[in-house]
C-alpha cells in the first residue's frame, strides 16, 4: 500500500483544453505546485468547442481524457470551459481518477472574494453584510460557455442571493492569440464589452482561459474597485488543497533539478495539429517555448465501427 501511494504521488497531472488557452491553467498549477510534473493535451485540430454539439464535445473530452490516462497521471484538470461545463459527468464515468474543472473553483472564489487592494487603500473595505447579501458578480466567457448558463448556475449553489451578469467576449481570445493585450484595439474592444460593468458589479470571473493574458485591460476597463477572478488561479488553489486532502502531493522534485521553469523538460506537451503555432503562443502567454513538445492524434472508442471490431481502436502517438 505504501509504495502504491508513492507512485501515485509520483505521478504527474494530466490537464487538457481544447487548444493554447489551457497554458494559463498550467503556469498557475505550476505556480502553487512547483514539486509536480505535468502533462498537457492541446486538442488544436478540434478547436473550438464552443460550436459543437453536447455530445460531440462529451466524445471530445473523454477521449482527451483517456489519451492522458493512458500516460499515467494522478489527477486530471479540464482546462477547457466549454468541456467543464458540459462533460464533467462523462470524463469523471470514464476514469478512476480525480477529475477537477475550472468552473467551480472560479465561481467558489468569486463568491469568498474579498475587498480589492484599490478598495483597501481608499479605506472602503467590504463588510461582511455586503459580501453576505449584496454579492454583484459578472462573468465574462466565451459564447459557447455564456450560452451554458454554467457559471451562473455554480455561484449561484454557492450564494443563491447573488446577482449574476454574464456577457460574452469572442474577440478577447484572438487578441490574446496575436499578442496583441497592449495595443489601442485591445483597450477599444475591452471598453466596449466591459464599461457598464463599472458601475453594476464588484467582483469579475474571467471564465476563459485566454482572458488572464489581458487581465491589465481588463482591469482598466471595470476600474480597480472590481475584484477580477481567475479561474485558472481558483483551479490551482483547489487542486493544491485535494491534492494534499488525497496524500497524492508530491513532497519534493526528486529529478535533482535545482530548480523548476516553465516548459521544463519535465513537462510533456501534446498537441493534435499545429504544434509549431502552439509553441509560438506558448512563448507569447508564458515566455518561453515548450522543451518537449509532441504532435499526437487521439482516437476514441468510435460505436459506429464497433461492430465490426473486437477491441477499440487503441491510442496513438505516445
């Protein structure tokens, strides 16, 4: 039993979106975590997700899902909203692992949100009577996660008095894509879609995992008395404490390295088309390309043909 657990401490975490948003999520894991390994599915020849069907993206995410389980990993983590909000059930059937998505860590923490650094020093923190009964919360995400209603729905089990906005914002990922945070159309665009918020909310969820790369932009369109939450963030925090709760952390690198970066070569990238594209967004959200970086193809167990075949289609390209 003893070395069974310190295998499985051993192990890395498996984390899969659906392209190059997902690395925002693993350089806050990363952050919290820096005794872990970790392995990263990009599923870039399926992207997006947001215009698929439920079951579509359910055979999506399973298959991603069982691609990473087949490498050995501890604990997976859905970076993907889309996949978090509608396929959370079905990976979580398909393993025998701790599975974690990034909309309930995002919402939980935008309802524990306290006051504002901005609030703090102007000496206006928040009393518990309005974190209690006056919690005016927006989110902003994609079409395809707006749409689900996922985000309202988890905040609202956490404070069902909570006043929801949720509003979408497409052209945030391609600006985020192109590295384009810090130019004048990225501050156009934000106060466009952002500057009623100023006045209708105090706490932001960026439920997208490419929005963190313009949090400055961002902040500036709500004004610095909104607290912004990162769902990415939250997920780290979550998964540091299950981690931990399970006796699944690792308690030290073990490689002899002195030292952990980002895109280490203790880090296994995947990507299912365009890995070149996927190593230059790569550089532009977290500074540096991946050092191990693989094209893969994911075949899942497909119904149609299965009648023909006496076993599933295994997994290719490990």
């Amino acid at each position: 039993m003893l070395a069974s657990t310190a295998l499985n401490q051993n192990l890395p975490i498996g984390i899969f979106d659906s392209g190059v948003g997902g690395l925002t999520v693993y350089r806050a894991l990363h952050e919290h975590l820096p005794n872990e390994r970790f392995v990263y599915l990009g599923d870039t020849a399926r992207v997006p997700y947001g215009t698929k069907s439920l079951a579509t993206v359910e055979r999506y995410a399973v298959e991603n899902a069982q691609f990473l389980a087949a490498r050995g990993i501890k604990l997976l983590v859905v970076a993907c909203n889309t996949a978090s909000a509608l396929a959370l059930p079905a990976i979580r059937k398909s393993l025998n692992i701790e599975v974690v998505g990034v909309i309930g860590p995002g919402a939980r923490a935008a309802v524990a949100a306290e006051s504002t650094d901005a609030e703090m020093r102007a000496g206006r923190p928040r009393s518990q009577h309005q974190l209690a009964s006056l919690r005016r919360i927006g989110v902003i995400a994609t079409e395809s996660t707006v749409q689900s209603g996922a985000y309202t729905a988890a905040i609202h089990r956490a404070d069902p008095g909570a006043v929801v906005t949720e509003r979408a914002c497409p052209l945030f990922v391609p600006l985020a894509e192109e590295g384009w945070a810090d130019k004048d159309v990225a501050h156009m665009i934000a106060a466009a879609y952002l500057k009623d918020f100023r006045s209708t909310i105090d706490t932001l969820v960026m439920g997208c995992t490419h929005y963190p790369i313009l949090r400055d932009v961002i902040q500036e369109s709500v004004g610095e008395d909104v607290k912004l939450i990162d769902s990415g963030e939250a997920t780290a925090v979550e998964v540091k404490a299950l981690l931990k709760d399970k006796g699944l952390a690792r308690l030290a690198p073990g490689t002899g390295a002195l030292e952990r970066h980002l895109c280490d070569d203790l880090d296994h990238f995947y990507v299912t088309d365009a890995a070149e594209r996927f190593a230059r967004v790569a550089e532009r959200f977290l500074g540096t390309k991946p050092a191990r970086l693989e094209a893969v193809e994911v075949w899942g167990y497909d119904e149609l043909r299965s009648s023909s075949m006496s076993e599933p289609p295994a997994v290719a390209g490990g």
